[in-house]
C-alpha cells in the first residue's frame, strides 16, 4: 500500500512495477536500522519479501541506498547508535572504512545492489530518493526479483528506473515551488491592509 505518500511517489512506484512485474518498495530510517514504509508486491514474491514495517539493518541494501544522503555526523551517529543497541550493521561491516566505502561506491553508481545467493535466491537493486523535500526526508527505492533474472535485466532496469527517478525528483521539486507560492499568496491575502478610496471616506 504506498497511500499516504506524494503523488509522484505512488506514480513513480507503480509504473515500476507495471512495466517490470518485480517488487517495489521504498524505506526509510529507522532508529538504528531501516524500515519498509511502503510496498508493492509483484508477480512473483521471493521467500524474504517484507510486510511494510519490518526492519532491515542500517547498512543491508536498502539502508546502502539511503546512506550517501547522510552527512558524515549522520552516519557516524547512526553506526553508533548501531553498535550501542547491539544491532548487526549489515553485510559483514565491522569497520565505518568499510562502510563509508561502501556508500561512497553507491554514490558513483546512484544504485546499491544486493543478491542473496546462498540464502533465498532473492535480489535488490535500491537507489536513494528523497521522500519528502521540505522538511527534507531520505528514503530508498528498492526493486526486488529472483537474483538470476535481476542480473539479467540489471542494465535495463538501471536505465528504466533511473529515468523515472530523474523525473520523480523534478516532479517533487515542482510540487515544492508550488507549495512555497501557495503559501506566500495566502500570507499576502491575509497581510494586506485595507483601504479606501477617497469618495468612500
């Protein structure tokens, strides 16, 4: 269910999987992991597919995908309120090197990957979106399928899913400018003095 959200969001997860037929959902931070705030279930539902509100570790996938919006005092103070409520960073990390890495190489490629082959046979392909612009929120976008047909199909999708994230993002910022001008119109209505003509006095 992606109610709730933007109209660009719930567009932008729909098209996805109407044109894919994959999983599609989207995360957000958690306290010290990462959470499914909303999913749309496709055609074929891997064995590890999620209910919205589950939790993920901070850095698994997903929480790879929403790391590069983090400042480097966000991630540090994520990684030890990780380590301070004893949960799993994700993926093996052990050291902020490996993770910072590991975020730093999902920034170049605007895309986090994950294959699950020894486990469920599940993949996640997860880009960072920003939820809502103002106040600012971070979020990931994540498509998941069978991890032989998600290699296949990886640089198809890539290229899919980065065009509709491109225009998800202008769409978003639109509906900001539009909400900043609604907003100074209805303080100018309501700053305006009144006056009267001359004749009227």
């Amino acid at each position: 269910d992606v109610g709730g959200y933007s109209q660009p969001l719930r567009t932008l997860m729909n098209a996805i999987r109407e044109q894919t037929g994959y999983t599609v959902s989207v995360w957000v931070p958690s306290g010290a992991h990462v959470r499914i705030s909303a999913l749309l279930v496709g055609v074929t539902r891997g064995p590890s597919s999620r209910l919205p509100g589950e939790l993920a570790e901070p850095f698994s996938t997903p929480g790879l995908a929403i790391a590069p919006q983090y400042t480097e005092a966000e991630l540090r103070k994520l990684i030890a309120m990780a380590r301070r409520r004893r949960v799993p960073l994700g993926r093996g990390f052990k050291h902020i090197a490996q993770i910072k890495k590991a975020v730093e190489h999902v920034s170049q490629r605007s895309f986090a990957t994950g294959f699950n082959m020894r486990g469920d046979g599940w993949g996640m392909l997860a880009w960072p979106i920003p939820i809502t612009l103002t106040p600012p929120r971070y979020g990931g976008l994540a498509v998941g399928a069978p991890v032989s047909e998600l290699r296949r199909q990886q640089d198809q999708l890539v290229e899919f899913v980065g065009g509709l994230r491109a225009s998800y993002v202008k769409k978003l910022a639109r509906q900001k400018r539009r909400a900043v001008d609604q907003a100074a119109v209805r303080r100018g209505h309501t700053s305006l003095p009144t006056h009267h003509s001359p004749a009227a006095i």
